[in-house]
C-alpha cells in the first residue's frame, strides 16, 4: 500500500467505533484530501475555518465521551488553535485534579515543497519540534508508509490527545 492507501485505511478503522466525529473544514466536499472516502457523513462534522473553534468543540466533545478527530489541512494553522490546544486540552488533566482526561487526535498535515503543487511558504511550515517541547501530549510525524498504521495505532491506544503529523509530498 501506498501513503494515502495507509491513511485511508487508518481513518477507516477509526471511523468503526461509532462515537468517532471527524472534525474539519471542507470534509464533506474534500474528504481529507480523499482519506476519508469510507468515512459515513453522519460522522462528519463540517466547521467553518475556525482552528481555534474545532479545537474547543472538539475538546467538548472528548469531555462528553466522544472521540473527535480534528484535521487540520495545513500544520501553519494549528498556530490558530494554540489557545485551546495548549492552555484547556493539553491541561484538561491537570486542571480538573485528574477528573477529566479529553482524548481528541488531532491530524496535522505539512503542505507540499515539491513543485508543481508547491503550495507557499506560509503552507509547508512544520512545528513538530515545537510542538513536542510545549506540550505534554504526544507528537508523532508521520515520514513514510510503514509508520502510517503504527501511530494511528498508538493514537488511538493512548489515554488522552494526541498529534498525528502528515506530510502531504507522501499523499
């Protein structure tokens, strides 16, 4: 299978627990770049681009027993989020003495750097680094095939959040 294969049937298996919501702007039309083809609608949540906002409903969501799958179309975006991922999702936690543990997967993709699809500088950033250094949730980039089935394993295991990086040049 190739990357694209891998996440599409990564996203499906997600999709079969049926208290998962896939969380996005241009879901329903755009299907995550096609990797939610096998997704049903009724587990689409369509948002306006609102990084911040998703991210809030989808700590909601986590916190009534849901389990939102965020997907960010460009990683630059998540800059957006910072509010709600950083200070209530990543401390929801520690906040709440222990009495809450929202578990969201958040999907991050870093935008193409190869040509002719190359898509500006402000859409290939890539804050993997940065982002494991400020949260204590984990941060997995995503650099090939093999690891696509691996970490959406790991993430959907894990008790509590958790960042799935995509790179796009791999789709």
């Amino acid at each position: 299978m190739n990357y694209k294969e891998e996440l599409i049937k990564a996203n499906t298996h997600l999709a079969t627990n049926p208290k998962t919501r896939f969380i996005g702007y241009g879901l329903q039309k755009g299907r995550a770049m096609g990797t939610l083809v096998n997704v049903p609608d009724n587990q689409i949540i369509e948002m306006p681009v609102a990084e911040n906002l998703m991210m809030g409903v989808a700590t909601g969501m986590a916190l009534a027993g849901l389990a939102p799958v965020v997907f960010i179309e460009r990683m630059d975006f998540i800059l957006n989020a910072m509010d709600a991922l950083v200070n209530h999702l990543d401390k929801a936690y520690d906040l709440s003495d222990g009495e809450f543990d929202p578990k969201v997967i958040i999907r991050c993709v870093v935008g193409n750097q190869n040509k002719p699809l190359y898509t500006g500088a402000t859409h290939i950033q890539d804050f993997s680094d940065s982002l494991q250094l400020m949260l204590k949730m984990p941060v997995f980039s995503i650099k090939d095939v093999e690891n696509v089935s691996r970490y959406y394993n790991i993430a959907n295991a894990v008790n509590g959040s958790c960042i799935l990086v995509e790179y796009k040049d791999l789709v």
